[in-house]
C-alpha cells in the first residue's frame, strides 16, 4: 500500500463530523478500557525481572511477596528491661544484660531476672519483660532499695532483688515468634508498586532481591517541520512544548523513555521510525487528523497495524488514536535438542502506537485518555476508579462528548481554571488533574471524576490565572 493512499476506515468509526455535530468514534470510557485491554494483552509473555532491592524503588512486584521467614523470627524483647520468670519479686542473675543480636543465653528459671535490651531475643522460660522504669531493686539482706530510673543500662548490684511497680502480665511487652506474618504468608500481591516502605518490609522478609514487572519502554516521535527546539518563535515556526513535557510525565508514570526524536513532515521518515522501533509503545505527536501532512493513518496502513481506537468522542484530543504494530518473531537460543542451524523463534514482540494530537491541551488528554491505561496495565498496576470530587461552579459540556477540564481542588471542590482550549498549557500546568465533564455540562455541586497527575500539586491554592465560571 502506497503512503499516499487513506487507510480504511475502522468499522464504526467515522471522520468527525464537525463540531457541532455527533461523530462515530469511541466513547471516551470506552477508549479508556481499550487501552487497559491492550496493555493487559502485551504484558502476556513478559518475563519478570529480578531487582537487587537498591534498584527496585518505583518499580512493580510482578509476584506476590511471601513473607521467606517469621516475623519476627523469634520471640524478642519490646522493650529495655528485664526478662523475668513467674511471680516476682525476682532474683538478678549476676551475668551481663541479653543484647539485641546476641543467643538469648541460658533459660530463666522461676524467680529469676535478666536485664534485656529492646529487640534482643527473649530467653526460654521468660514470663514477660518488666520495663526499667517499672521496676526497682533492692540490695538482698540490706533492706535499702534502689528505684532504677528510666533507661539506665548499668547492672544491678550482685544479689539484688527486683520488685514490679505495676502488675505484671503474663507475655507483656515480647514480640512473639510469627506476630507479624508466619514464613509463606502473602505480604503484598502482585502489581504492588514499591516504595521505601515496600523495601524496608521486603528486607525484613528476608529479600536479597525482587521479582518485578519489566519497566514499559517508550520512543516519543515529535512530528512537524514548523517545530523550533529553541529560541522565539518567528515565521511561522512554533516552539515544540510536547518534546520537553512528554518524556518526564511518562518517566513519572514508571516507564523506560527510550529517546525523543523529532520527524518531519515526510512519510517515508516516520514509517521507518515507526516500524524500526524497539519499544514497547510508540507515542507520536501530531499527524492524526486528515490534513495535508498527517501522514499517521496511512503509515499505519502500510505497516499492516490494526486500529484499536480510531478517534474519541472527547474535547480536547478527539483525533487521539491507539494502534497495534504487527509483532515479527524474535529469534530464540537454540537448545541442545535443537542442530546449530535452526532458527527457533519465540512469541513476537508486540508493540503498540498512540497518537496524540499535536495541539499540547489535547495532547494532554490523549495521554491520560489512552496512553496512561495501557502503560499501567502493561506494567500491571492497579487503575484504580478516579476520585469523585464536587465541581464548584457550572462547567459547560460538549454537546455529544466528554470534555477534560483543568481543575484546582479547594475546600473539597473541584474549581475549574481558564486556558482550557487544546492548544493552551497554561491551565493544566498549576492544575491538580483534569475533571471528566459529561456531554451536556455539570452543575454547581455536581461530582466529577478528576483525573490526578503523576507528580505532587499543591492542594487548595489557586493560580493567579483565576477559575473560569463560564
């Protein structure tokens, strides 16, 4: 098929049919779950990797995490104190305080006391630990006591007696062997993300290293011969605001960015990058509507990919579109089994496409719309259902589509911003995340879904660009 030829066009989809009027591309959640759909397809197949756990931070457990051991692994010590058995007053053993990474040392025996230190493991026999500044002693035979203070660490006098402040209780204050979790028990399931905390729990389970999702690896192809990487814009040259946003926002969403590369107006140059790539998804910028230059479809076409979303029914970003790439057969090892001469093949690498549109606004809601869903799948993380959140004034809605609206939350309430038309950056940039508005509008207190953004936002202020109340 020559580049110069359209591509089919997708059963029950239709060209836009103007502004006004409704069109025949997906619905915008729709859109949504198809993306989820294919991201979940391309993960079959991926093996996981193993992680040292200094480099697993941000990644995904691609299997549960069972805990290797109890924890804790043995019954310790809750508290500086002493290891006491049965009814007190007790006995002092002369010998030194049980520390915390040392044998526990010989039983205690009924009437007897042993300094212990916080974490150390409980000796057989031991009743329960008595806190320092619950406890006293007192000199055998001399009738003069001592009231430990709280937190002293020097012994006992050799033959002292320890008397209780309060009640003992049988058990009080040891960590008992398996309180935490027994060796097997699932710590967290798979396509948990992991953080400092994750980590710190996986190296107490006894984890030298990870098992996790492979990162999504993403080539970002910035169309457009009128782009400038630098400089003012003149002579109907325009800076490209996508190329230098685009690659953090999918870094902070946990893909790999394989390189961001600017193609120009020339078909042949983006089918050779499109079909060259090794990343996982494709993201190019521009070039999906049917304009003199837009070459995406018949590039698409020619490559023999299958449109999966062809257009969606949302304001901005309607010419957004979703594409699996044919997947060639990779070669594999040989096995002993198999003569030196063949060439064994494994399932193909499948890839994928998102075109977004070229104007930043609706290139923004092409992302959260199509490319945010399959990246999180393919990673296998949870999408979770939005926060519902009331809208604080009246927000207009697209006849027939779905509109993403910046917004602010303040005191609980969604305040939509000004500079929400497709080619404007100035809204979403001081936004906390775009509000999913219903064809036909919302009104004053209506709740919204609100799409979050990948990075921290400062919660209740709002910009000095004002809320728009139209």
């Amino acid at each position: 098929m020559s580049l110069k030829e359209p591509l089919p066009v997708a059963p029950g989809t239709s060209p836009d049919a103007g502004d006004g009027q409704p069109h025949r591309a997906t619905a915008w959640p729709e859109a949504r779950a198809a993306a989820v759909r294919a991201g979940a397809s391309a993960r079959a197949g991926r093996a996981p990797l193993g992680v040292p756990l200094g480099q697993a931070l941000g990644q995904v457990l691609a299997e549960p995490l069972l805990a290797l051991t109890d924890l804790p692994p043995f019954d310790t010590s809750a508290m500086d104190g002493w290891a006491v058995a049965g009814p007190g007053p007790w006995t002092v053993r002369a010998e030194g305080a049980v520390l915390a990474g040392q044998a526990s040392g010989a039983a205690t025996a009924d009437g007897e006391a042993v300094r212990i230190a916080t974490g150390a493991r409980v000796p057989s026999g031991t009743t329960a630990v008595l806190r320092t500044e619950h406890s006293r002693t007192e000199h055998s035979g001399t009738g003069r006591t001592r009231t430990e203070p709280s937190g002293t660490e020097h012994a006992a006098p050799e033959g002292a007696l320890l008397h209780a402040l309060r009640e003992v209780v049988p058990g009080q204050d040891i960590r008992p062997r398996g309180q935490e979790c027994r060796s097997g028990d699932e710590l967290l399931p798979a396509g948990t993300v992991v953080t400092p905390a994750v980590l710190g729990l996986a190296a107490a389970a006894g984890y030298d290293e990870l098992r996790v999702a492979p990162r999504p690896r993403v080539e970002i192809l910035v169309l457009g011969d009128e782009l400038l990487t630098a400089g003012l814009p003149h002579d109907g040259l325009i800076r490209d605001a996508l190329g230098p946003m685009l690659g953090p926002w999918l870094t902070a969403l946990g893909a790999d960015v394989l390189a961001i590369r600017r193609i120009g107006d020339e078909a042949e140059e983006l089918y050779a990058a499109v079909t060259g790539s090794t990343a996982d998804l494709v993201l190019t910028t521009g070039g999906t509507a049917a304009g003199p230059v837009d070459h995406v479809h018949g590039v698409l076409a020619k490559a023999g990919a299958t449109l999966l979303v062809d257009g969606v029914k949302v304001r901005p970003g309607h010419p957004m579109l979703l594409a699996r790439l044919c997947a060639e057969p990779t070669p594999a090892e040989p096995t002993r089994a198999e003569p030196t001469h063949a060439e064994p093949t494994r399932p193909g690498h499948v890839r994928h496409l998102v075109g977004l549109p070229g104007n930043p606004l609706a290139a923004v809601s092409g992302l959260l719309t199509l490319a945010e869903p399959f990246l999180r799948a393919l990673a296998d993380q949870g999408q979770g259902d939005p926060p519902r959140v009331p809208v604080q004034d009246e927000v207009h809605g697209h006849p027939h589509d779905t509109r993403l609206v910046p917004v602010v939350r303040r005191a609980g309430r969604a305040v939509p911003l000004r500079y929400n038309g497709p080619a404007m950056l100035r809204g979403i940039a001081t936004a906390d995340g775009l509000a999913v508005v219903p064809p036909g509008g919302a009104r004053p207190g209506h709740e919204l879904d609100v799409l979050d953004l990948p990075w921290p936002t400062a919660e209740g202020a709002v910009p000095a660009q004002g809320a728009c109340f139209t």
